[in-house]
C-alpha cells in the first residue's frame, strides 16, 4: 500500500548501522527518493568497505560524528544494547531541529537509556519497522524488505509532533503501515508474536543437537519442515537476539509465564489422552493462521 507521493523529506539521513535493516533503508530511500543524501557509519573496516562496493550509500565515514554531520534525519540501526555508547559520542554534534529516530526490536528500554541524551532542539522519535529475514550484515538488505510490513512508532512525553509527522511519512514513503503506541505496549506484543518464537526456536534446536539418544547426524539428516523451519528461525543474528531478552526482560519473562502454563496444559492434555483438548487447539490455531493469510491478501491486493 505504497503511498504515491513524491518529493524529498529529509535533505540528508544517516544512517549508524549498516546491517540488514541499515542497508534495507538505503536501498528503499534510494528507491523512493525520498532524500538527497545519505551518509552511513559502520563499525567495522570489513563492513564499510563492503558498503562502498555496492554503492546505496553516498557517502561512508570511518566515524560516528563525520556520518552525522548535518543530518536532519538520522537513523539507529545498531543492536539495541549499543545505543547509548553511540549516542554518547554523538549527543553534542546532533544539528539544531534534527530528528533522531531508531530501529530497535525492543522500546521502552531503548527510551531508558538514551532520552537523557537528547540535546535541547533535537526530537527523539523512537519506531521499530517489523520486518526481518535470517540474514544479517550488509549484503543481506533489500529494500521490497520494509513494504506492506508494520512500523510501530511509540513518541514519549512532551514529544513534537512535527517530528513524528515528518517520521510517519518517512516510513510511509517506503512503504510501511504506521501505528502509534506506548513503548510498553508494544513491548508485550513484540514478546509474544516475536521474542518467544525466536527464544523458542533457539532452544528447540539447541535440546535436539544435545540429546543423548538421537545423533546430531540424525536431527540434522530427518530435519522434517517444522524443525527446519525454527533452524533458520534460530540462525538470525546472535548480538542483536542477545540484546533484545536482555533489554526487554519484564516483557519476555511476563509473556513466557503465560506460555509456560499453557504448556502445561498440553502435556496434561497429551497424559491424559485428552484428544478433544489438542484438536480445539489444533483447529482455532489452524483458523488464526487462515485469519493472517486472508488479511495479507485483502492488504496487497488494495
Ligand atoms: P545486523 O544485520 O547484525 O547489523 C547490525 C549493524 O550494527 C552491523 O552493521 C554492525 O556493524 C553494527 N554495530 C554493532 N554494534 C555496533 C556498535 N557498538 N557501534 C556501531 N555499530 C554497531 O542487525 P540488524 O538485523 O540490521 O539489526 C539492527 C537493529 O534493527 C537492531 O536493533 C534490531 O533489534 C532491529 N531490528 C532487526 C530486525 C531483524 O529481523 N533483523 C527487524 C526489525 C528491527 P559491523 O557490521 O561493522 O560489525
């Protein structure tokens, strides 16, 4: 549902970061120009010189403050744990009525550790596009990666409206869904629809490759589709997974009690032979996933 607007919305963006979303983001505000410049910081040699390679960034800069210099948007694309030392660095040198925005998987933390250290004149418009693949690192973007996909933006206290605008139709033009909520809100529903599946496949395939009785030559020989499937669940980054159990922990482990009991219930339900309990599950799940496809269709096909 690509907005068909056109003209540029910020003169220049940097973006800090250049990983799977960092590069998703330059390749779409390429694609949409909806910006006259970019500017990128990466970390490390290896990456900023992949990233001159294959050119979505104007221009590479070895430091955090160089990449920021005179940005009216720019773009945290760093695990969330990493936030607050960048911003340490770059708090002083953000332009006067710059917006500072970031990608983070997990918010009311990243809110925490960084609002303090916005200067005077300079908004801060936490979001976090919900939109991923496995992959990782600079070569792994795209920009068709954020459209038709959720933005969830979560504004704090006496935040500026301009600035959001100007955020929500930064993400529009590329081709995402805005919603607006309170950090700690989507903090929960992230948990749930996202942290406990990746925490799920993790450990799914962490207790397979461990067991006693079965080989790891076994799993991996007979790996059927479900247990292939939480496999390249549980290949995604571990930096930024580590990074999202420990900054939204209340959240996580609020959600996995509620899953836990859950649990319970079906091992209960499969001692007990209860086959009426496993089917009503089976069947109101098998509906949800009909429910997903069918919004999907109605969305793209607007
Ligand atoms: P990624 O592909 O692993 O990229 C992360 C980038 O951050 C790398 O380019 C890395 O630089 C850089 N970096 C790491 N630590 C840094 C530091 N201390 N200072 C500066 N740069 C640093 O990760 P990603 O998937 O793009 O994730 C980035 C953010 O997006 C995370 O906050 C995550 O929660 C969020 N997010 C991820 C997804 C997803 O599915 N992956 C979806 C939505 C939002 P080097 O390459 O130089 O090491």
């Amino acid at each position: 549902m690509t907005k068909k607007e056109s003209g540029i919305i910020f003169d220049k963006v940097a973006i800090i970061g250049i990983g799977l979303i960092g590069s998703s983001i330059a390749k779409a505000i390429k694609k949409t120009q909806i910006s006259n410049n970019i500017s990128g910081y990466a970390k490390t040699h290896k990456t900023r010189q992949k990233v001159r390679e294959l050119g979505y960034i104007d221009c590479v800069e070895n430091d955090l403050v160089s990449a920021i210099k005179d940005a009216d948007l720019i773009i945290l694309c760093v695990p969330v744990g990493s936030n607050r030392e960048i911003l340490q660095e770059i708090s002083s040198s953000l332009k006067k009525g710059s917006i500072l925005t970031d990608v983070g998987s997990v918010k009311a933390e990243v809110i925490h550790q960084i609002s303090d250290l916005i200067p005077h004149g300079v908004s801060f418009i936490p979001g976090h596009p919900i939109a991923g693949t496995e992959f990782s690192g600079p070569e792994s973007g795209f920009a068709e990666l954020l459209e038709d996909k959720w933005c969830i933006l979560t504004p704090y206290g006496d935040f500026d409206k301009n600035s959001l605008n100007k955020v929500k139709s930064f993400w529009e033009r590329i081709g995402m869904l805005v919603d607006i909520m309170e950090a700690e809100q989507h903090d929960l529903i992230l948990a749930i629809t996202s942290h406990i599946p990746h925490l799920i496949a993790y450990n799914i395939v962490g207790t397979a490759t461990d067991l006693e009785k079965v080989t790891k030559k076994q799993v991996t020989q007979y790996a059927a589709g479900g247990f292939r499937d939480f496999t390249r669940i549980a290949s995604s980054d571990p930096i930024m997974w580590r990074d999202v159990f420990l900054n939204n922990k209340e959240a996580v482990l609020e959600m996995l009690g509620r899953f836990m009991e859950d649990l319970t219930d079906l091992q209960k339900a499969i001692r007990w032979k209860d086959g009426k309990k496993l089917e009503e599950l089976f069947t109101k799940t098998r509906k949800i996933r009909q429910g997903i496809i069918k919004e999907e269709k109605e969305r793209s096909s607007k």
